[in-house]
C-alpha cells in the first residue's frame, strides 16, 4: 500500500512538472517601449500640431462670437423686439457651437492620438509575437494593464468550450 500511494505521487509530481515546464509565461512593459521608441517624437509632434489646429478655429470661432455680442450690445437699443429675440437665439446657437466644438476637439485630438498610435503598438506586438515565439513563451502578460500581449494559439480553448457550448459560429 506504502509503494502504491509513493508511485502516485511521484508521478502526479512528474506529470506537474511536465505542465509546468510545457508553460512559460513573460511580461512586458508596453507604455515604457512606446515612450522609447524613436517615432514618438514625430507622433508627438503631430498631435501637437492637429491641437493647434483645431485651437486656432476655436480661437477664430470665438473672435467671431464676441464680435457679434458687441454688435448685439451696442446695436440692441435700435432692435426691435423681434429682431432682438432672433440676434439672442443666434448668440445662443453660437455659444452652443463654441461649446460642443470645445468638447468634440477634446475627442478629436483622442482619435487623432489613437490613429497616430496604433501603427506604433502594431509594431510592438508584432516584436512580442517574434521574440515569444523565438523564445517559446506561452503567453505574455503586460505589466501595465495585466492583459495579454501575447498567447499561444494552442492553449486557446475557445474552440473547445464553442463545440462543447454547440456554438457553431
């Protein structure tokens, strides 16, 4: 009985160190290789300059806005009733213009970042991909966010779970 409970747990040992070893697992710091690689400079750039962009509309918008309100504020004693209620919607219209154009800029200059970006990240992931590979890691976990920069198609058991599931897409 002795020998038959040591055999079993020799093997289960040699079959854990047989998964384990099977496994290897690395980590990568994506944001510090993005920050360093030498076309940052010109993404950078870039973007700055698109912000400056869309800032020198603003500040042409805005011109154009206060110059109205100083006409209305000076020319409102001689409006009419009707004509003064139609320059308030209209400075109102405007200053909501100026408003979503302050926030849509925000959400512009993120899309505009993100376009410039993604070549960038695609070339850090396909480096991954290359070393994990030369290197025979399993899966790669990046430290910044806990996500997976690389894995290992053969451990991936979507397939698996879809035939068990009967999904058939």
């Amino acid at each position: 009985m002795k020998i038959k409970y040591i055999s079993l747990s020799v093997a289960f040992i040699l079959f854990s160190v047989n998964i384990i070893a099977q496994s290897k697992v690395g980590t990568v710091n994506v944001n510090d290789i993005l920050t360093n690689l030498p076309e940052i400079t010109t993404v950078e750039k870039a973007i700055a300059e698109y912000k400056g962009e869309l800032e020198n509309t603003l500040s042409k918008k805005v011109a154009a806005y206060k110059t109205k309100v100083e006409a209305y504020k000076n020319n409102a004693p001689n409006y009419s009733d009707v004509m003064k209620k139609t320059m308030g919607e209209e400075l109102y219209n405007l200053e909501n213009d100026l408003k979503k154009f302050q926030q849509n800029g925000i959400k512009l200059t993120q899309l505009k970042q993100d376009e410039l970006l993604r070549p960038l990240y695609k070339k850090i992931s396909d480096m991954i991909t290359i070393i994990a590979k030369e290197q025979k890691y399993t899966q790669i976990l990046t430290i910044d966010g806990n996500e997976f920069a690389y894995a290992d198609e053969k451990f991936d058991i979507t397939t698996i779970v879809k035939t068990k599931l009967g999904v058939t897409k």
